[in-house]
C-alpha cells in the first residue's frame, strides 16, 4: 500500500508539472497579446481623434478667416462647423467639447461683426496674437496626452 500511495504521489507530481508547464506559456501568451491589442487600439483611438481635431481645427481657420473679411452669405460654413462639433461631441472629453463649442460661438460671433480690412487684421494680428483655436487646439493636445499615457483607449 506504501508503495502504491508513493506511486500515486510521483504520477499526481509528474501530472501537475506538466500541467503548470504547459500552461505557462499559455497564459504568458494571452497576457502578451491583450497588452498588445490595447496598445494597438489606443493607438488607433489617438489616431482618429487626431485626423477629427486636425479637420475641425483646418476648417476653423478657414471659416474664421472667412469671417473676418466676408459677410456670412450661407449657411455652409456654420453647419460645416456644427457637424464637427457633433462629431467631437461622439467620444471627446467635455474639456475639448467645451473648446469647440466655444470656438463655434465666436464663429457665429464674428460672422455677425463688421468686417475687418486687411490692414485691421494684420494690426491685430500683430499685436493681440489673435487665435481663436488656440484654447481648443491645447485641451486636444491635453486630451490625447492623457490617453497615450494612460493607455485608456475606450475614451476620456
């Protein structure tokens, strides 16, 4: 019976180290690729709001522009600007929804004011280093910093 329980003991041993052995590697694996994939989706998530908050920021400038030296004749560039909006508004922080708000208000703003010549402009330009994008161009920035570092990919 002794020699028996000792047979036992060695098989039961011999077993649970090829078990543990086998799924080391297993389990090492799965650990590896989900850090993998979450890199990947992260990058991809900057990415993407990277190509939106480059767009929104392009189509600003010209429609600041826009603004300054011309009378508003459609709506196309307000509801170009809105639909931006809409889209930050899909997965942006309320930091960077509240700088594209605010930026789509001083559009609508300045489509309403005189316009400027463009000596008016460059004077002002000059000496106020006037950019209506600056506030939301650095809480995107902030944003996607956040993101990288934190490796958060579902959003902020």
């Amino acid at each position: 019976m002794n020699s028996m329980d000792n047979t036992l003991t060695s098989i039961l041993a011999v077993l649970g180290g090829s078990v543990i052995g086998a799924s080391t590697p297993v389990l090492s694996n799965f650990v590896l690729q989900r850090s993998v994939t979450r890199r990947e989706l992260t990058n991809r998530e900057i990415a993407q709001r990277e190509e939106l908050y480059s767009e929104f920021i392009q189509q600003g400038t010209l429609s600041y522009a826009k603004a300054l030296s011309q009378s508003l004749d459609n709506l196309d560039e307000i509801v170009a600007m809105y639909a931006l909006v809409n889209r930050i508004r899909l997965f942006a922080s309320a930091s960077v929804l509240e700088g594209a708000e605010a930026f789509v208000k001083k559009l609508v703003e300045r489509f309403g004011e005189k316009n400027m010549s463009l000596d008016q402009m460059r004077s002002i330009a000059l000496e106020q280093h006037a950019d209506p994008l600056n506030d939301f161009a650095l809480k995107c920035r902030a944003e996607l910093r956040a993101i990288y570092a934190s490796g958060n990919w579902k959003g902020a």
